[in-house]
C-alpha cells in the first residue's frame, strides 16, 4: 500500500475522531472505542480474509453468506442434534471448510471467474441456510458462558472476542508480509501467468487463499452468534459489501498486485469510526449505507484515474508494490484531503442544523440543557405503520419538550437493532423505546442499558420481560388473535379454509396472535380451517405475491 495513501487515510481517520469528539456525545471515551472494536470484530475477520483474495486479483463474495450457513449450522448441531458447544463449533467450522474449498476448487481448479463462482455460492450458501430454517427459525437459549465469548469483557473494558482478532491479524500480517507465500499471491496479482512460469504453483496459492477465507467467515458466524444470542439464516447479510469496502478503502487494489493489512485494519478503522459517530451524532443511519457506497465507488475509480496514486501504483510494476514508495502530486493529496473535510463538515453541519432545528421546536417551557433524551426505535423505519408511530412520537415529543432521536433498520434488523442499542448506550440517552423484531436478540444489549441506569421500555413488540420496565401495545395478543379468527368467520360464514400473511416467522408478537388465532379456532370454530402461514418480511408487495 502506497505510503502517501495511509498517511491519507490515517488523517481522515483523525478528523472523523476530531469532528465527532466535538459533535457526538461520549463518542471520545476508552469505553467506546473498545465497543468499536467490539462491534466489529466479525466484519474484521471477513475484511482480512478477503485481503489475500482481493491481492490476487480475485474476489469473495459469498463470505456474508457462509456466515449465515455456518451460523445455522451451528444452531442446528446444538439445540436439535443436542451435540456440545464444541463439536457444534467444529461442525460449524467443519462447514465453513467445506464452503470455502468448494470457492477453491470451482476457481482454482477449473478456472472459473471468481465474481460468477462466488455470486453462485452466495445464492447456493444463503438458499442452504434458508432452507434449513425455513427462514424463520431463530436458534436461542445458548448457554451464558457461551454468549459471554461474544457479550463479555476482561477487566470490564475488553471484548473477550477481540483477542482473537488480534491472533488473525499478526497471523495475516506475517503470511503476507514476512513470507515466500505472501509474496508469491502479490506476484499472482501482478500476473498469474508470469507467476506461473516463475515456478509458483498459482492454484494451489490462490485455492488456499479462498479456503482460509471460508474458514474465517466460519468463526465469525460463531462469534455472531455469541454476539447477538441468535442463529439464523440471514446472519452476516450485507458484511460482504461493507468487508470489500474496508479492503479498497485501504489500498488493496480490486485488481490485484498490491494491497496491505495494515491497509485494510485502517480501512476498516475509517468505516467503524464513521458508522459509529453518525449514531453517537444521532444522524440517519441511512447515511452510513450512502457514505459506504461512495467510498467504495469513489476508491475503484480512483484507481483508474491516470496520473492518480492508485493508479501509478499499478503502473510502477512490483518494485513499487512491494516497497511503496511512491510520489504523490502535492495537488492529488491536497484534492484528497479537501474530499475528506468537505465530507466530515458536511456531517457536522447536518448535525448543527439538525439540532438547531429541533432546539427551535421544543417546549419554551423546558429548561435548557436538562431536556430528557429519549431514544425510539420501530422494526423497520419505511413500514407505514411505524412511520404513523414516527408522526405521533414527533408530536409527543414537541408538547412534552423532550428530545427525539428516531431511528432504526430500514428492514427487519436484529442485528442492527442490537447496535443501535449499543451506540444509545455510549451516547448515554435517558430513554431507550424499541419495537423489538427478535427478542432474544436484543434483551442482552436492554439488559446492559438498565444496569446503566437508562429507562427501558418496549412497544409494539416485548423484549424478555426483565430487559425493560414495562410493554406498551395497541391491543393485547389475544385481543388481536380472536378478532382476527372472528372477522374470518364472518366473511366465510363460518365454513373453509383461510391463509395467515403474517410479517417474519421469528417475530414473536405475531407469533402469539397467531396462537390465540389457533385457539378460537378450536373453541369456537371447528369448520374454519387455517391451511398455511406465510411470512411477507414486512414487505407489501412480497405480501400481495403471497396472496
């Protein structure tokens, strides 16, 4: 990686510590930048497992994917094979082994693209990981010695899981730095067939390479898993874009021949810093899925752009790439860097107006400064349903001269819920208010926020019953269950069969109003049927195709 390129990033590193430090509320605190470190641990794994790929001019894109299947398989081993946490391990790795080495036969062995190979094995591993749970089944109850691999902390301040990403990386780094096989993936990078004819035994180098990779992505979803509390099928889902970006972000070059761990540590670095301050600034977390994408275009194309360091890079051959010395052109770096401040302002001055804004319609009554903070938070932010939820919470929140901060997944999340949670702890809010989609997963991180002293509630959908004070429904589950079988009577005169579209399979408030619904049916109408239940992820037209 080129030197001027890290020095480049390490600065745009600094402002975002900078800006958000002045902007975001605890956001320059041990604490949180350990909780970075924590909440992003498995997205490590995945970025330094790709760094080798992406070195040899290769890419893997099933890695979110193997995550998922490896995380079920896991599930599966130890909750319906009743087998112990550490064969479920085994198997779970055992599994991801298997993934990786079919990506290593099918490219390595058979020659085939790897983009069309692993954009196959996505659909193959994720498809896998579906069926096996229907994708709904959700596997829970693990053990608290377990979930403290993923929850827990040494000394109270340090993940327990980040050790082990530290073993990978001086790993990786030594691999690929300080050995023969490290260098001989760079000269596969620069050119396979010179490679070839220079002795290197370039399928065997490049199979291993993805083999690790489906190793890696194995004891990620393990880590996941103790994470979140949860397997399921969609674990891991969309790590892979944010992996690739963190590896381009850094240097690697998407077509090979140069790149760096050190590189893609910085990358990943610029990604957490960003996503978790935007959270901490309470700014919309869609603007982490904008910033991703642009970084990761803007990177690629850089690389492209003749007379740019990227792209002198490549042209300079392997002397260049293996000792990165290169010149920069005072204006490129004065370009770069100006991209970045202009980036970082734009954020600061988006929160300025944004509190501005909301200061100007609060309460004259309220105090200054001693305004309750309470932080809400639906299923799935472009549900209609939860956006009528946002109307009225904005109208609450300006009569009762309290803060508001709004936010969630645009789609049914718990994983990103979970690290909402998280970031609302840092931020140090007084009120945390969650529509919950899966309980398991999210009672361990509202559990931590009471022992913080922050006031926890639920709404639409409970939590475990000791992760929040109280449960605030529209209607009660048995309410909504025999209304529901009722009025399906009625329209059926009391005779046939009727369908059930209900919102996921996992979501456990559906799941008791469909309980009550097989209840009245037993009780009051023998002569209805309910033929089938099919989910619709929240999803109106998938609902309307179910139909």
């Amino acid at each position: 990686m080129p030197r001027a390129h890290k020095r480049i990033l390490a600065g745009a590193i600094a402002l975002e510590v900078a800006i958000f430090s002045l902007i975001a509320p605890n956001f320059f605190t041990t604490g949180n930048f350990f909780e970075i470190a924590r909440l992003n641990v498995e997205l490590g794994l995945l970025a330094i497992a790709l760094t080798p790929i992406l070195i040899t001019g290769g890419i893997d894109l099933s890695v979110g994917a193997m995550m998922g299947l490896a995380a079920v398989s896991f599930g599966a081993a130890w909750q319906d094979f009743h087998l112990p946490l550490a064969l479920a391990a085994a198997i779970a790795i055992a599994v991801g082994t298997a993934g990786g080495g079919l990506n290593a036969v099918l490219i390595s062995k058979l020659s085939l693209p790897p983009l069309i190979v692993t954009l196959g094995t996505f659909a193959l591993f994720r498809g896998i990981a579906e069926g096996m749970t229907e994708a709904a089944v959700s596997y829970t109850g693990f053990p608290a010695s377990f979930l403290r691999f993923g929850q827990g902390y040494f000394w109270g301040v340090i993940p327990v899981q980040l050790p082990i990403f530290l073993v990978v990386l001086f790993g990786y780094s030594v691999l690929l730095h300080r050995s023969i096989y490290g260098r001989s993936l760079y000269a596969i990078g620069f050119s396979a067939g010179g490679a070839r004819y220079s002795g290197i035994p370039v399928g065997r180098r490049v199979g291993l390479v993805y083999l690790v990779s489906g190793i890696l992505a194995s004891v990620a979803a393990i880590i996941y898993v103790a994470h979140l509390g949860q397997a399921r099928s969609d674990a891991g889902n969309g790590y892979e874009l944010d992996a690739i970006t963190a590896v381009v972000l850094g240097g690697t070059s998407v077509f090979g021949g140069h790149g760096s761990i050190g590189g893609t540590v910085l990358g990943l670095l610029a990604l957490s810093v960003l996503k978790n301050g935007l959270h901490l600034a309470a700014l919309p977390s869609e603007l982490i899925g904008v910033v991703t994408g642009v970084l990761l275009v803007l990177t690629i194309a850089i690389e492209k752009v003749p007379g740019s360091v990227f792209s002198d890079a490549v042209e300079n051959g392997s002397r260049n790439r293996f000792e990165g010395e290169l010149d920069v052109k005072n204006s490129q770096v004065a370009v770069l860097c100006a991209a970045i401040l202009g980036g970082s302002l734009m954020v600061a001055a988006t929160n300025v107006w944004l509190v501005r804004s909301i200061g100007s319609e609060r309460d004259p009554a309220a105090p200054a400064g001693v305004r309750p903070v309470i932080a809400m938070m639906p299923k799935a932010k472009g549900d209609p349903y939860f956006v009528s939820c946002r109307i009225g919470a904005e109208e609450a929140a300006k009569e009762l001269g309290v803060e508001l901060i709004w936010d969630g997944p645009t789609g049914l999340d718990a994983a990103r819920q979970s690290e909402m949670v998280e970031n609302w702890i840092t931020r140090g809010v007084d009120v945390i208010a969650v529509a919950v989609e899966n309980r398991a997963a999210i009672s361990t991180s509202l559990r931590k926020a009471r022992e913080r002293g922050i006031h926890v509630i639920t709404w639409d959908a409970d939590a475990e019953p000791d992760a929040r004070a109280f449960f605030v429904n529209q209607a009660t589950a048995e309410g909504i269950g025999t209304s529901l079988t009722d009025e399906a009577a009625r329209l059926l005169d009391g005779k046939g069969e009727f369908a059930v579209i209900t919102g996921a399979l996992s979501a456990a408030n559906q799941n008791e109003w469909i309980a009550f619904i097989k209840k009245r049916l037993a009780e009051r109408h023998p002569n209805l049927t309910l033929a089938t239940i099919r989910p619709s992820d929240d999803d109106r037209d998938k609902a309307f195709a179910e139909t």
